[in-house]
C-alpha cells in the first residue's frame, strides 16, 4: 500500500500572544490585551513612547516576566514559568533565543570582555576551538579586540553595549530580541548592527526589536507595532502604513507638531527626527 500523500509542512509562529495583561506587584498596568503573532523570519519592530510597555513585552518574549492574564507561545510551546523549569525546554528556548538589554550594566557580569563573548557558547556546551572562534569573529565585528582583557564595568558606556550584543550574537539564536539596540552606539556601530540584522533577514532568523527611533524601525523591519500610553496595541502593518497614519503618531508621542510661522501666519505639521514622516 501506498503511503499517504504528506501535506506541507508548517512551521509555528515565533510567538503568539493572546489577549495578554500584565501588572506589577503594586498593581500598575504595563500591558493590556494584547494579542499578537509574530512569524519565524519576521523582522518586527515594537514601538512607543516611554511607559507604553515595549521594553515590558519585549522580555515577555524572553520569559523574564510572565502575563497576569492571558497566553504567550514561543516557538509553537507555550511559555510560562512552569514550562521553563523543565531542563530540556529551557535549554533549548534559551539556545534559540538570545535577548539584549537596553542598560548593558544588567547584562554584563564577566570578569572580563573574552569571559563575557565566550560564556554563552560555553554554556551551550560547544568545543573550545569553536568558543574561541566566535569570540574572535565577533570582536572584529564590533571592534572589541583590543578590549578583551578589559574588565566590562571599566568601559563606556558605547563599549559595554558593543559587548553586550556581542555576548548574545556568539550564541547565535535563531531568535534576536533587542531592547532598544542602538542606544549609546556610534555612528559606526549603528551601521554595523544594521548590517547585522540585514544579514539575519537574509537567512531567515526572526528580530524582535524595541525603539521609540522610527528612521530605525524603518529601515531594518517588515513590520511596526505601535503600543498607545494606554498599553494597547494602536497600529500593526508595515512601515510604510504605520508611518503614514501621521495623527496616530502625534496621539502615541512618537512624533510632534512642528509650529513655524510664515508672513505672520502660524503653521504646524508633524515632525521625528531621523525619518520623514510619509
């Protein structure tokens, strides 16, 4: 007998978040129903203003925090605390998902810039030649070679954050969540890592980042998730329909009214810095 036809084969979303809240302990509200699907291979950018809850949903992702109410899968599992105390699930979650802070001060602990790029793949259990190899690539990238003896807490703050995102990319996860990635960075560093996540695109690999910069979000995603100062999900399309929707924008704090006066008379229209607003 012939064996039956295989249909196609499906891949789980990256996540999918289903009607999510959250509160902290003294009952401040920080998400609120959010529903969300983010496919593998997506770039995604979440952005809002400050205490809208991007940062809050970002670790959400990488099961820092947990939903109050509602449901958080990854990778087709669903994420919880209970699900990350079973050994075989949180290794492999937490091999596939590399997470970067926005402070690189919560982030670093390594005596040294070398300890801080190889701990990750040592942890993954990989050979010495190979820890060795990426810490190598990843230094030259980011410019970090003449800084691995230093110790991460004598650096600037630029250079701790070049450290930190080197920490997460020697792992190479399939997943990249990002906390407002190119804070402190230099105009050198920001091409790099917009480069990098260029790359990722290429290959398949999924970004989740947070920035309130919408010439970033812009440029390096598929798509833009805008959280309100309510906490709520407002818009969700591509860059090109979030950043058209210009009063949006104006009523979530991520753009302002430009006034300037011409022959007396007074005009305003919206205004970002860093990305014309279409």
């Amino acid at each position: 007998m012939n064996a039956p036809a295989s249909g196609p084969r499906t891949v789980a979303p990256a996540f999918v978040l289903t009607d999510v809240h959250h509160s902290y302990r003294d009952g401040l509200e920080s998400l609120s129903g959010v529903t969300l699907s983010i496919e593998q291979g997506e770039h995604v950018a979440i952005v809002g203003a400050n205490g809208s809850g991007k940062s809050t949903l970002l670790k959400m992702l990488d099961g820092l925090v947990f939903a109050s109410r509602g449901n958080v899968q990854a990778l087709g599992r669903p994420l919880t605390e209970d699900a990350l105390e079973e050994p075989v699930f949180r290794r492999e979650f937490r091999s596939q998902v590399g997470f970067v802070f926005q402070e690189p001060d919560v982030q670093l602990f390594c005596p040294s810039v070398f300890d801080e790029l190889a701990f990750g793949p040592l942890q993954l259990g990989l050979p010495e030649a190979e820890v060795r190899e990426r810490v190598a690539r990843s230094a030259e990238a980011l410019r970090l070679k003449k800084l691995l003896d230093r110790a991460p807490y004598a650096l600037s703050g630029g250079e701790k954050k070049r450290v930190a995102i080197g920490s997460v990319l020697t792992m190479e996860p399939c997943v990249l969540l990002l906390d407002e990635p190119t804070n402190d960075l230099d105009p050198r560093s920001q091409v790099w890592l917009l480069d990098v996540l260029a790359e990722w695109k290429a290959t398949g690999r999924t970004v989740v980042l947070t920035t309130h910069d919408l010439s970033v979000a812009a440029e390096e995603v598929d798509r833009m998730v805008v959280l309100s100062e309510d906490h709520v999900v407002v818009a969700d399309g591509t860059p090109r329909e979030v950043l058209a929707r210009q009063d949006l924008l104006l009523q979530v704090n991520l753009i302002h009214e430009h006034a300037h006066r011409h022959g007396g008379v007074l005009h305003a229209h919206p205004h970002t810095h860093g990305q014309e607003v279409v």
